[in-house]
C-alpha cells in the first residue's frame, strides 16, 4: 500500500510509473521470439509462435513502406517514392503512414530497418496507452478511470491483432484519441493553438490511415458538429475571438482538401476506382460468434473484454437515470450512442442478414467512399476507442458511487484491479516470427541499379499479398519489381500480368518476350525456395530451356535469368535432356533429387479443387508432360482426364516401353492405366497430345484437357 501512496503521490510519477507498466506489459505480450529475434526478424501474425524463414504475409508489405522513408532519402529520393513496385516511377501511395513511417525511418538511421521497426511495434503500447490516459482525464477528471483506459486502448485485442502482424491500425489508431483530445481542449479552452492543433492533427490521421479517418469522420461527425456548435455559441468569449479560433483550423483542413484530391486522384487509376464486390465483404465481416472470442483474426476481432459485461449495462441505466443529471451526461450519451451504432456497423452485410433489414447494403451502394473497403470490421478502431472513453466514464462514475455509499475512496485500487483484470482478459498473443533471407549472391550481383525485373512467382490477382514477399529484397537493392502489393495498385497493370502470367510455369513465348523487351525489363528472378511464394521445378526447366533468357546463376534456390536482347536459336529439349535436367536441379533448400515420384513437368495449368469432385489440373494447350520415377521391375502411371467434346487423349511414352489401357467412365471421364517397364534409364516421360485447344472466356487461359491426379503405383 506505500507503495501505492508512493506512485501515485502526484502526476508527473503516475504517467511515468504508467509508462514503465505499459512497457512491461508490450514486452510480455510480444514474447520470447519476439525479443530474441528483435535484431533480425519481424513479427508474422499475433498467434503463431513459430519462427520461419521468409514466411509470407502482410507484414512484409508493411515493412516495405515503414522502410521507405530512410531507404530513400539515402539514395538521394524524395522520401515517400514508391516505384520500386509495379515497375514504374509514377506509381505513389503518398505520404503512406506517415508520420509513424518518417519516424521509424528516422530511428532506422540509428538501429537498422529491422530493430526500429520492431521497437515502433514495442513502444507502441506506451504512446497508445498514454494517448488514452490524457483523453479520458481530460473528460472524466479522474486519474482512476485514466490508468484503466491506457491499459484497455494499449491491449485490445483489436489493436493487438493487427500489431503483430501489418502494425496498421496496431500503431495508427493512437490518432484518434489524440485528435479527440485536442477538439476538447480546444472547445474548452477556445485556444488558437489547439483549434491549429486540432487541423494539424486531422491531416495527420489522414496521411496515417485514410480509411480509418473516414470510419471515424463518417461515425464521429455528430460529436464533432455538437463540439462546434457549443463553441460558436459561447457566450464566456466575444464572436472576433471564435471567429479567430476558428480560424486556425483552416491550414489543417485546406492541407485534408489537397492531400484527399491527391488520393482521390490515386483511387480514380486504381483498382478501387469503382469500388470494392460486394460479395466479398461477407468473407471478411465478423460473424456474432466472435464477440465472445478473444482473437479471431484482425478482420474480424470484435472482442470487447469482460469489463463490457458492467461498464455498458451499468452506463445504459445511468444513460437513463433522468433523476441524476451531470455535466458529463450529453457528452456519454453522445459517445454511447455513436459506440452502439459504429459496433453495429462492424457485423456490415451479416446484421442486413440477421435483420431483413438492407441498411448495410443501402450505404455501400449510396455513400460516397463507402464502397471503398470490403472490411466493416475495422469500422472497430472507432469502436475501441469510443469504448475506452465509455470504460473511463464507467470506472469514474463507480468511484463517485462507492465513495457515496461506502466511504471508500482509494481510486488506486480499483484502477489496479481493472487494470489487471484487462490485462488478463487481453492476453492470448504469441507472435510468429519472420526470418528475412541471408545475404543472396544474386540479388546483390544486381544491387543498386535500378534494375527493372521480374520476381517469379507472381501472382494471378495483382493484389495478391503475396507478391509483396519479395517487396523488402527489392527496397534493399533498389530494384525495379514487375509486380507488387497495394490495396491501390493501378488497373492498368492487370493485363499485362494476365499477359505473363505462364512465365510463372516457365512457359515464355515470343509475344511476351518481346513484351518485356519492349518495357525495358532486364532480368526474371525466380525463387525455388524453401519458403513460399516459390516457383515449381517444371517453372526452372522451362527457363533453362527457353530460347528468350540466359541462365546466369542461382544462389539459395534464387534463379536469375538474363533476358536476352535476340533470341537465341530453339533449343532441342528431347526427353532425355529434361531428364537429366530434372535430375541436376536440387529440391528447394538444396536436397539431392531423387528420380522417383511423379513430376508435373511442363505444360501444365495449377492444381484445382472443389466441392464433391475429383482434383485435376488443365493442361496448358495441347502438349503436357509427366515424369515418372523408375522402379524394377516396373511401374503403374493411373489417372483420369475428360477432353471437351469427349475427345480422347493421344499417349506417348519416352524413355521406356509402356502399355496403355484407356476405360471409359460413367461421368464422361476416362480411366488411364500407363504401365511402364525396359527403363533405358532412371524415369520415364508420358506425353499427353489433345486435339484441340479449348478456350472459357472470360478466362484468359488457353486449355487442353482436364487430368485428375497422377498416381504412381509399382510391383
């Protein structure tokens, strides 16, 4: 207890025993990996606990543009330039992040890309939690109701999710209580500062994380027009004073006016220039279930914590105690109401479900910018926030009301109690972390010239984040990637991605050839790799093969391959060279082949699965291989394939004799049996010949026949 007295003997040692605790607290949360890996990796997921190498995700992504700032000012760049994806100096997010980006680019000068990442991540806990403090002392008076608000905002599991993970949302919703914080030092102080404050601020958020100032504009704007009102009608100042105030929000806002034009500008040759599907916002929408779940990914973690169980029931009776009237009670029933509407809003096109009601729907399709996200669940980094200042109002009004009715007025102790009880409700993290690759001899044979290539493999949908795994090696060596990770990526770079997208398979025609000549790219990376994304063994022989590139040399599972300037004349690729060539290639992390199993080996679409049919693969036109591995004395290729129009397959088999038996099945499918025997040598190839091509528009892939999975059966 005297230590108690102790800490919170005055202010000044209650935010900085505060600032202590809540460190503690962001170390025990990050964990043991996170800690020892500090230096030399980087969070991957908030329950994962697991170290890998190269493990892809969004977090790499949002590595990439927290290192921007510092990685570009050291080649003499402006800070935020963003063209080494999609291959193109005139493609910008902005001023992404900022300002958090600039000051992790600031610490990285001091500590590395690595460790001021992470540390942003750590301390991240104490600028959030003491952001919460200072707004909800502000509005309740009470030092109590703060400390348990800093608690609650720092450990979220909202806040948390996202942390361990991408960091947006993790770091940036400490904007919110900030900007809250200074309308109401503004309104209360009617101050030019904070009045300038408040705009300067409302930029910032902007610039931090558009979309959650937009959730935050569109839930808040009651609030704010009720601050704005009460401020203009003041009697205690004269009108030039409040038309003076006022007056210093405009640079704020005339700064919000340029930059949404500017982003504006970006979503109009965007993706997004028409808006997100529908149908895709019932994927991401958390169902009701996940209110009672502590972490249920960050798109859909609802989890208020055990204190909603008082706090709101206790609030809601307060709300409408008419006998007991306060200053506080317009402003919590103002909070309370838009908390409730902005937490429906997270349930999105599941509450139209549940309720008939198509209120949802009726907003995505109307609202300008509505239709700008496929994620109502991040609507919560409004709710959490409002929540924390409806907590704060809650633990002040218990204090008030125990301190009538028994005589008990050591504020301390309930504060710590709810303090500890959040932090026990919130804790379920184990972060995963994420190894970046070792030095590569083939990404620093290029390094540092602005090189335009293409990282294989890169992905159908050019969105995809998984093309941003390779977004931090590109950053480092000041490359110049094919493709890229953005939610704004340009339309534009859909079709020629569609265009390439077989080189993926290690198919390069001339047509594409001449295509990426023609846009000056010089050089295909591609990773077959112990880490995913990584190419297909078919993908390396195919470019090893290619008369339009030259091998140049791999590195770690990194294939580089030179572009040629002419194409070089057809190389002969008959059965027994791909054998060997199979053969010569290490598994991925540098294993020795081995000659048996089944081998897709070139001509091949990726393998599909659906509901309640077979697995198959599309062949790629109308000539697709398969090795099969040796065995004495012989060996069983079976499978099953369907052609448009009935069509039968014509079988070839190299490098061996093999015996073909073909049965036709009910469903229109046939049943293949290849049995192989007399190996000249380790494998034999089968080559699967169709009639004709086969086209599905609006598909752009060119297909032969459908082939279930190959199985290799022997004696």
């Amino acid at each position: 207890m005297k230590l108690i007295d102790i800490l919170f003997s005055s202010e000044k040692k209650i935010i900085w025993a505060l600032v202590f605790f809540l460190l503690l607290v962001g170390i025990f949360y990050s964990g043991k990996l996170f800690i020892t890996h500090i230096h030399d990796g980087i969070p991957s997921g908030p329950l994962d606990p697991e170290v890998e190498r190269m493990w892809s995700g969004d977090h790499f992504s949002q590595f990439y543009r927290y290192s921007l700032f510092k990685n570009n000012i050291g080649r003499g760049n402006s800070p935020y330039f963003s063209g080494y994806q999609f291959a193109s100096g005139a493609f910008t997010e902005g001023l992404i992040f900022f300002p958090f980006s600039a000051i992790n680019g600031a610490l990285a000068f001091l500590f590395g890309d690595i460790l001021s990442y992470n540390l942003m991540a750590l301390f991240s806990y104490v600028f959030v939690g003491l952001a919460a403090y200072f707004l909800v002392k502000l509005l309740t008076g009470s030092v109590s109701a703060a400390i348990v608000a800093a608690f609650y905002l720092a450990t979220v599991p909202f806040r948390t999710s996202f942390l361990y993970g991408e960091m947006v949302y993790g770091v940036d919703i400490v904007m919110l209580p900030l900007l809250i914080y200074a309308i109401e030092r503004a309104r209360n102080e009617g101050r030019s500062r904070w009045f300038a404050i408040s705009g300067i601020l409302l930029f910032l958020t902007l610039t931090a994380n558009f979309q959650m100032l937009y959730w935050a504009i569109f839930i808040l704007w009651p609030y704010m027009l009720y601050r704005l009102i009460g401020f203009s009608f003041d009697a205690s100042r004269t009108p030039p004073e409040r038309v003076k105030a006022l007056l210093w929000l405009l640079p704020g806002l005339f700064a919000c006016v340029c930059y949404t034009i500017f982003i504006y500008g970006m979503m109009k040759n965007s993706v997004l220039h028409s808006g997100q599907n529908f149908k895709e916002t019932f994927f991401y929408t958390p169902e009701i279930y996940r209110l009672f779940l502590q972490f249920s990914g960050n798109e859909k973690n609802v989890y208020l914590g055990l204190t909603a169980l008082v706090a709101l029931p206790w609030l809601l009776k307060t709300l409408f105690d008419w006998r007991k009237q306060s200053a506080r009670k317009t402003e919590l029933c103002i909070f309370f109401v838009l908390f409730l509407f902005a937490f429906f809003l997270c349930f999105g096109p599941r509450l139209d479900a549940v309720t008939g009601l198509p209120v949802y729907r009726w907003m995505f399709d109307h609202i300008p910018g509505f239709n700008g996200t496929r994620t109502p669940g991040r609507i919560m980094s409004v709710v959490v926030v409002l929540y924390t200042i409806l907590l704060g109002y809650f633990v002040a009004c218990l204090l008030e009301t125990v301190k009538k009715r028994w005589s008990f007025s050591n504020g301390a102790l309930i504060a710590i109690f709810f303090s500890v009880l959040i932090v026990y409700d919130f804790n379920y993290t184990q972060p995963g972390i994420s190894l970046f690759m070792e030095k590569n001899n083939v990404y620093e044979g290029i390094s540092g010239k602005q090189t335009r290539v293409v990282t294989l493999p890169f992905q159908y949908i050019s969105g995809d984040h998984r093309n941003g795994a390779f977004l931090p090696l590109a950053l480092k060596h000041d490359l110049r990637m094919f493709t890229g990770h953005s939610g704004i990526y340009p339309s534009a770079v859909d079709e020629p991605v569609r265009f390439l997208y077989s080189v993926n398979e290690g198919c390069l025609d001339r047509d594409q050839w001449e295509w990426l000549t023609a846009n000056h790219f010089e050089y295909i990376i591609a990773h077959y790799t112990e880490f995913e994304p990584r190419v297909s063994r078919q993908a390396i022989m195919g470019l090893m093969g290619s008369p339009f590139v030259d091998y140049v040399t791999q590195d770690q599972g990194v294939y580089l391959y030179k572009i040629r300037n002419k194409p070089a004349p057809e190389k002969k690729m008959n059965d027994q060279i791909l054998a060997d060539l199979y053969l010569s290639l290490p598994l991925p992390g540098g294993a020795k082949n081995e000659s048996s199993g089944i081998e897709y080996l070139s001509g091949w679409h990726v393998r599909e699965v659906y509901k309640n049919q077979r697995p198959f693969r599309w062949m790629r036109k109308t000539h697709s291989k398969l090795l099969v591995g040796a065995a004495k004395p012989s060996v069983d290729a079976q499978f099953e394939y369907w052609c448009p129009g009935d069509a039968e397959l014509e079988i070839v088999v190299g490098l061996s004799y093999g015996k073909i038996d073909q049965k036709a099945l009910p469903d229109g499918w046939r049943r293949v049996n290849v049995h192989l025997s007399e190996h000249t040598g380790s494998m034999s190839i089968i080559h699967l010949k169709a009639a004709t091509e086969f086209r599905a528009p609006p598909d752009i892939r060119v297909f032969g026949c459908m082939v279930s999975d190959v199985i290799r059966k022997t004696d």
